[in-house]
C-alpha cells in the first residue's frame, strides 16, 4: 500500500519495471500491481464489541489483479490455491502451496478445481469468515480429529463443546469464550444451557444458542416442560423475546429495540417515575391573609410505556407511537433534602416526595388516594 501524493489516500501499489544497476540502494525487481481484498485483520479490536475494519486491504503475490478495476481477481496459476469467504460474494484468499517434509505434511494442497485443502497432518479450522489449515495437534479447540470434508472435529476436552452456528458449527472454550458462560458440555459433545437457566431464541447474527439465567432474581422462566425461556409474570417484556426486570426507582428506565423485519424496527421503554402537582395554600379563616409562600403538594406515582415502531425504506422513514400510563399511588408530598430536584429522566420534582413509603401501607390508607387518576400520569409519558 502506498500513499497518493496529490490527495493523500490510500492506494494499491502499481506493476513496477526491473532497475539494474550496481549500486543495492538503486536496484530492484519487478513487481505487479498489488490488489485489493476486503480486510482480515481488524485495524481496531474492541472487546466484547464490533471491532472496527478498513476499508480494503492491499495484497501481492499470490494474488492476481483484475484488467478492468483495483481488485483482485483470481490467485496465481502454480504455487497458491485458493479458498472462500463467507462473507459478501465472490471474496477469497489465497494461499502458498510448497512441498512438506518426511515428517510433516505441508499445510497447504491445491485441488483440480483450485481450491485449498489441508495436508494429512492438517486440518481446516475456522477463522473469521474463512478457513485456514491448522496442525491437528495445535489447533485447540479444535482437533484432533479431523472429519471426512476435511474439518476439524472439536476437542474432548471437558470445558470444550460443539456449538451449531448458521452454515456449520464452530468448537468453543466454556471457560475462554466470554459468550459460552451459560454453556455445558453434553453427553454427546454439543452445547447446551447450565442448569438454572434456560434457551432463549438464537443469536439472529450468528445462529448460535443463547442462554439466559432462570434463578429466582432473574426475569425468565423456563415454560412448562420445556427448557425454553419466558418472561417471568411481573417483569417487563421487550421485542424479541427479552425480558427485564420492570424500573422500581423514581427516574428508572428500561429499554430494547429489535428489528422484526428487514424493514420493520420496534423500540419500548418503561419508566417508573413521579408526578408532582402544587396548589397555593387557602385561607381557611375569615380575615386570614392568603400565604405567598404556603404550597400543597401531591406526588403520583407513576408507570409509563412508550412502543415506538419505524418502517424504513429507500425512500421514507415513518414511525409510530403508542404511549400508555397507570398511576401506582396519590399522596400528600412533603419537602426532602434528599430527593433531588429533577430525575434522571427528566422530571422535575421541585424537592417533594410522597410522605409515604411504598412499603408503608398503613400511611397510604390513612392519606392517601384510593383511586389515582392515570390521567395525571399522561404528561409523563412523553418520553424520548
């Protein structure tokens, strides 16, 4: 890869001719033209995220450039072979093909068709959206056994199973691999979900299995003679089958979007948060002056949803939203220091709280509302 002068951007580099001559610092060999392939290694590794890839990747030899664009367009007739990506269409890499050893097999063999398979002390083993040949005994997880295709089977190593993903399946870690946490190792080598907890739907990216926690703190349950999950009765269900726990603080939100469809995405959102209404206080008497700074407060408690669903085209983006709300409780609201002036999510509070606890029952008879009014929850509900 080299750097374009005029604009400073990344480009291949170009078929360089032969300069003989008798000084090193001046001679060279010729080269063609370098190509371009999409990108192997990420240029930036985030943990437990997406990392992040160029653009494109500049390649030599093996590869051939295409007459007619920048990109490669098949690997060298001797000496390589090839093998495909899974990822777009038409993408592959090339590999050296040399001679193995009385000892060991080389890594690479170039098939009538051009493709690659691995030596008999190899096996292919999956890497990204490719498959690169791995010794049988150094390829762990993996190996050493090798299937009849070529691949490599998954080790008998008790923290190791084989897990089925979309095209295949792939051998992972229990106690490496940060997603197969909620795994075990069954009877027959596969990957199943731990006791306590249960399957929920697969992975849409990868096809893999998930699993979720079924402890008595967790918002899933397993079904009735089943192993799959469901929310559990007083948690919050999201789109796509998640489940959370519902908010219980004042200013709390939960939230989730799924798409589902290609072109259909659905977002909902629970809040538990607070209505606070203040009156001036009256005269009660005759001749009593009306208070300037007296204020009668009430706190509604309250529980909001929002279910905001898009459709998005080629050409136009249309959402709609439903909102819904369900007051918990109408009480007396009192002065506090330690309430703060406004909640988390945006509600002023003007430093009132209810005088009574949530778990103060007898408070709430005593002064409380027996029937609050959801519609004051309303203004609340215009949620972002």
């Amino acid at each position: 890869m080299i750097r374009d002068n005029a604009t400073g951007v990344c480009q291949c580099r170009a078929q360089t001719a032969a300069v003989n001559s008798s000084d090193p610092l001046l001679a060279t060999l010729a080269q063609e033209a370098a190509c371009k392939i999409n990108p192997v290694e990420p240029v930036v590794k985030v943990s437990g995220g997406s990392d992040k890839f160029g653009t494109f990747e500049c390649v030599g030899l093996p590869y051939v450039k295409a007459a007619d664009s920048e990109n490669c367009a098949s690997c060298t007739a001797t000496g390589s072979c090839q093998i495909d990506r899974t990822q777009g269409t038409g993408n592959f890499l090339c590999f050296a093909v040399k001679n193995g050893t009385a000892e060991k097999s080389d890594p690479y063999r170039k098939k009538p068709d051009g493709k690659c398979e691995c030596g008999v002390d190899q096996c292919l083993k999956p890497k990204g959206d490719h498959f690169v040949c791995r010794d049988l005994t150094g390829a762990a997880p993996y190996g050493p056994t090798k299937h009849a295709d070529g691949m490599c089977g998954c080790s008998a190593d008790k923290d190791v199973c084989r897990l089925t993903v979309t095209g295949g399946f792939r051998c992972v870690h229990m106690s490496k691999d940060n997603f197969a946490q909620g795994y075990r190792r069954s009877h027959d080598g596969s990957c199943r979900c731990k006791f306590g907890m249960c399957k929920a739907a697969n992975d849409p990216a990868t096809g893999r299995l998930e699993c979720k926690s079924a402890m008595p703190d967790a918002p899933y349950i397993r079904k009735k003679d089943s192993l799959d999950c469901e929310c559990k009765p007083g948690s919050c269900s999201f789109p796509g089958g998640e489940c959370k726990a519902c908010p219980k603080l004042p200013g709390q939100c939960e939230s989730h979007c799924a798409n589902t469809t290609s072109s259909v995405i659905s977002c909902t959102k629970f809040c538990r948060t607070v209505g606070i209404t203040r009156v001036q206080a009256r005269a009660t008497a005759q001749g009593q002056l009306q208070s300037a700074t007296d204020t009668i407060a009430r706190e509604v408690g309250c529980f909001v949803e929002k279910v905001t669903t898009c459709t998005i085209t080629a050409s136009s983006k249309t959402c709609v939203q439903k909102k819904s709300a369900k007051a918990l409780y109408d009480c007396p609201a009192i002065k506090s220091g330690k309430v703060p002036m406004r909640l988390s999510d945006g509600t002023e509070t003007f430093g009132y709280q209810s005088m009574c606890g949530e778990e103060d029952l007898e408070c709430q008879i005593q002064n409380c509302g027996r029937n609050p009014d959801s519609q004051k929850c309303m203004p609340q509900s215009m949620l972002t």
